[in-house]
C-alpha cells in the first residue's frame, strides 16, 4: 500500500514556484520524488485561488452543494429528535 505524505505549504509554494521558473515536472519529480500528478495538482490549486486547500478551490456550486448537504443532515438529526420526543411522550399518555 502507498502512503500519504503531508508536505507544508511553504513546500508546496516552492514547487509550484521552481515549476514558474521553468523547471519541468518531471526534473522535480526526480529531484523531490513527489508524485507527477501531485505536482500538477498543486500548480492549478494555487494558480485558481493562491492556496492549496481543497476548501479554496471549490467552485460556487460545490460550495453551494456542500452547505446544502449539511443542512439536510442537520434537518434530518432535528426531525429524528423530534419522532423520538413524540413516541415518548405518547408513551405517557398511554
């Protein structure tokens, strides 16, 4: 199984920027055996947004998706809480 490597940001910037220098992706993959498709990941996050979390490279409409995900687990906790509250208290009237 591979492993995940965690790399720091101002490592990521450096990449990105020696990639601007004219560098090729495969002159840093040997260098820096960081994965081809890692590099060209990190050169379109930080060229759409200048960052490189997933969280600032989403378009309007995941972001849009995404709070809107949230909202229906939240709804669906809510309506859960509330069918158990009335089965409870139905319980008592009996």
């Amino acid at each position: 199984m591979g492993t995940t490597q965690n790399y720091t940001e101002e490592f990521k910037k450096q990449i990105v920027e020696l990639i601007g220098t004219g560098k090729s992706v495969n002159e840093i993959w040997r260098e820096y055996r960081v994965t081809k498709p890692t590099i060209r990941e990190w050169v379109k996050r930080y060229a759409n947004s200048g960052e490189f979390s997933a969280e600032a490279n989403r378009s309007e409409g995941e972001k849009e998706l995404r709070a809107l995900q949230k909202e229906n687990r939240q709804l669906k906790m809510e309506n859960d809480i509330l069918k158990q509250a009335a089965l409870i208290l139905g319980r008592k009237d009996v």
